[in-house]
C-alpha cells in the first residue's frame, strides 16, 4: 500500500469507525433501557424496517415520482432560469435595476409560500414542481449573469474578429465559456429544488418520499421512519455528491 | 437559501433611469395584478385586490396576537441559533484546527448540510415533543451545518503568523480561541451565521405549519385552512420583509468589517 494511500485510510477509518461505534453505542444504550425504545428504535430494527419499507411501501415508485418532480423542476430551472439570466446580462438597465432584487428573494423563505401555492395549484404534483423551481431560481439566474459577465475579453476579441454576429458570438463564445458557473447555478438550484420538493411532499402528505416519511410517522411506525428518513438523507447524498463530481469535472481548475 | 454576496453599489439618484425602471416594474407589476383581482380570471380571493391587502396589512400590523406570536417565533430562531450556532462554532474550530479530524469527519457534514431537515420533523417530535422544543430542535440542526462548515474553512484560512504569535506568547486553548482564532475568523463566521439564519427560520417556520399553535408559521397555515387571503399576502409579506432584512443586518456587520479591512 502506498503511502498516499494510507494517509487517505486513515481519516476514512477513523470516520466510519466512529459512526458504527454511534450506531452500536445507541443499540446498547437502548438495550439496557437507559434510552426509550418507544421514541428511539434500536438500529438492529431500523436496519431490518428497510426491506419492508423498500417493498411494502413501493420505495421504487415513490423515488420516481419524487425524481420526477425533481427533473420538472430542473428543466423550468434550466429554460426560465437561465433564460432570465441572460436577459439581464444582455440588457444592463434592467440588470442594474433588477439583480438585487433577485439577491434579496434568494434570502427570502420562498418555501414558506406552500400554502398561497396550495391555494393557486391545488394539492398536487404542480405545487411541489412550483415551490422546487421558485426556490431554485435566484441561484440559477445569479450564475447565470455571473458566468457570463466574467467570459474572458480575449475570448470575445477573437469572436469579433472573426465578424461572429452577435447570436454566434453568444452560442460560440459566451454561453460555453459561461457554461461551468451556470452549471455551479445549476447544481445550487437543483439543491434548494430537492430539498423544498422533498419538504414540501412531507408537509402536503403527497407526492414520493417526503410523504412517505409523514405517513409512516403518523402510523407511529418509528423503524421505518427512521430507515424512511436514512433512505431520503442516502439519495440526498448521493445526489450531492454526484453533482458534486460532475462540477469538479467541469472546472477542473476550481 | 442562497449565498447572494454583498452588494455594495451606491444608492441611484431619484431620477436615474434605473430608479426609473425601477419604479415603472413596481408599478406594472401593481396594475397586473390589480387587473389580475378584477378581472374574476382566477378563484375569487385567491388574488385579492391591493386595497384589501394593504387593510390586511395594516389589521394585523395592529393586532397585539400577532406580535405575541412573533416573539414566539423569534424566541425560537434566536434559542436555535445559540445552541445550533454555538454548536456550530465549536465542532468547525475542532474540525478547522486539526487536519485528521477535519478529513474524517468533514465529509459527513459536507454533504448532510444540504439534506431536506423538515424530514427531521417526526423525530423531534418523538424527542422534543409537540411544543417549541421541537421547533427550537428543528431551527437548530438546520443553523448548525452551515455555521459549523463556515468556521471551519474560517479556521483554516487564519493567517498562520498570527498563531504562531498566540503560541509564542504561551496562550491557553482559551486564549488562543478568543484572542486569535475568533477575532481572525469573523468574517467566515458572520457568513456561516447569515446562511445558518436563513435555514433556522425556515427550519422553524416550517416546523410551526407543520404542527403548532403557536407563532408565524402557525399564524400562516391558519390564514390557509380559513382561506383569509389577504391575511395570508400580509404574513409573507410581513415575513419575507423581516427575513430579508434580518439577513441583510448581518450581511451588513460583515460588510462594515470587510470595508475597515
């Protein structure tokens, strides 16, 4: 083994030693009663509500519908956001007027507006679709305007060098020089729909796994809300880290 | 909720055309709407006109439940951000000032900071039970991921003079903390509280419309099942104002800093 190797071992053992030694602690401390079984099961019973949770309560469908809210709310993302980004970057006047009012309804709760959007989209897909995408879209419209305002002036010379009109200098030149930061927009976007579209689920008791989370707790099936709770925390992470990946693979400086 | 930076620019004159602007979207996006209420397009109330907002606005701005009710909330958000914060605060230290505890355990924080924490919710009802605690417990581990990522990346950005000047002069831990790493990380740590605010009203909020009696959270799902509208419109608005400029306060203790900088 390397000594690189070992040196990544190391912290890596030291991080997973000490979660199983929590996990193995709570099932002892549990055990001998110095912990109530009857607000905190024991993880031997969380670890086997998984496989109930996962057929029973058809884990698969529920991810696809939470996925595909998901991926709606991306694409209104992706068109609308970045759309509006570079509408503000191309005209100044309204930029100027506009981009700090986007900066302030990114610090606003948005996701504190589900019940007006109940009102006006009913109990359904289309307001967990809406509440994912307005959560997201100030991220996305400021990367946007960002990555295309730090486009290099080399770049742009060269483009008009070449008599580029200015829709091919757009495509051409600015759009896949902006292309790593509004994917950064993107991904900051795609976090904030996720998390509201999941959250939203759980306090509207509809849609996927955000509600399968209420429903199990309102049945006081407390394994299998926490093994419910452990599957949404085990995609959320793996969905972080994915787009995680996929930036660093996009900025390869960064 | 979103990192925005700071926004430094100086205020327009009156009649810059961007004040200009300003003012003509203000102004058609009041007429739209008022066209909007008028026009029956929509359910009835459910875009209610700005004249029955604004009385909305102003009842409830009169009404003394409802600054009881915010105290609640803000007594929740503010024991949140103690104890998440302060929490926040010690594990980033830990994790900033010590190389093998920061690549073990830093991962683990990294990527469950962004997890939906509302799905939290049952458990700390189980735990805390259905009243603030429970709220308090929401607002807290949501306030506690970012706080504590931002101390420790603070942490580690500390000018390494400056430690070396602590230990020369024979610190103790308690010293070195409050004369040097604290004073040296303020910046980090005032953007780490900006985010972790942010969340912990949320996380609250949320936590009130889910299931309270108590509090802003409380007030706005209680507008939604009576289908007041206008009293809705008037909670966000009353809402997001705060929110806003609560966040751009601290935003602002960070900005005084970075401009004597």
């Amino acid at each position: 083994m390397t000594a690189r190797a070992q040196n990544n071992l190391v912290p890596f053992a030291l991080g997973l030693g000490t979660l199983i030694c929590a996990v193995l602690l709570a099932e002892i401390l549990i055990r001998a009663g110095l912990v109530n079984r009857f607000i905190v099961p024991m993880p031997s019973q969380i670890a086997g509500a998984f496989h109930r949770v996962i057929t029973e309560e058809d884990i698969p469908h529920r991810f696809l519908v939470t996925a595909r809210e998901a991926l709606w709310a991306t694409l209104l993302l992706a068109l609308v956001g970045i759309g509006i980004g570079v509408l503000l970057y191309r005209v100044k006047l309204l930029r100027d007027a506009t981009e700090t009012w986007v900066a302030a309804f990114a610090s606003a709760p948005t996701v504190l507006m589900y019940p007006l959007f109940l009102v006006i989209f009913g109990r359904s897909e289309k307001t967990i679709i809406m509440m994912g995408f307005v959560a997201g879209l100030p991220a996305v419209i400021l990367k946007t305007i960002e990555g295309l305002a730090g486009t290099r002036k080399v770049l742009v010379n060269v483009g008009r060098s070449f008599k580029l009109t200015e829709v091919q200098l757009f495509w051409k030149i600015y759009f896949p020089a902006a292309m790593p930061t509004i994917f950064v927009g993107m991904r900051l976007g795609m976090i904030f729909a996720l998390i509201n579209i999941v959250g939203v689920e759980f306090l509207i008791n509809f849609g996927g796994l955000g509600q399968l989370i209420n429903d199990l707790a309102e049945r006081y099936d407390l394994p299998g809300t926490y093994a419910a709770i452990c599957f949404v925390i085990l995609v959320s992470v793996i969905f972080f880290f994915l787009t995680d990946r996929l930036e660093k693979w996009l900025r390869p400086a960064a | 909720m979103a990192e925005t930076g700071r926004l430094t620019a100086p205020a327009a004159p009156l009649f810059a055309p961007v004040t200009l602007l300003r003012a003509a979207i203000i102004a058609a996006v009041l007429v739209i709407w008022e066209l909007v209420a008028a026009s029956g397009l929509l359910f009835r109330d459910v875009v209610p006109s700005l004249s029955v907002i604004g009385r909305a606005l102003a009842e409830l701005l009169m009404d003394k439940t409802y600054y009881w009710h915010l105290g609640v909330t803000a007594g929740e958000i503010g024991i949140a951000m103690l104890i998440g914060g302060l929490a926040g605060l010690v594990v980033g230290i830990l994790l900033g000032s010590n190389k093998l505890l920061s690549r073990a355990y830093e991962a683990y924080l990294y990527y469950l900071g962004p997890t939906p924490k509302i799905i939290f919710f049952p458990v700390m009802i189980m735990w805390f039970g259905v009243g603030p605690g429970s709220k308090v417990a929401m607002g807290t581990i949501s306030c506690f991921f970012p706080v504590a990522l931002s101390a420790a990346a603070g942490m580690r950005q500390i000018n390494p003079v400056l430690i070396r000047v602590g230990k020369s002069f024979r610190a103790s831990t308690w010293q070195m903390v409050t004369k040097i790493y604290l004073p040296a990380m303020r910046l980090p740590i005032l953007n780490g509280v900006r985010l972790g605010l942010g969340v912990a009203i949320i996380g609250t909020l949320l936590a009130e419309t889910k299931l309270s009696n108590r509090g802003i959270g409380f007030l706005i799902i209680n507008a939604y099942s009576t289908f007041n509208m206008p009293r809705m419109y008037a909670l966000l608005i009353v809402l997001f104002m705060l929110s806003i400029g609560v966040n751009a306060l601290v935003g602002r203790l960070g900005g005084v800093d970075a401009v004597k900088k």
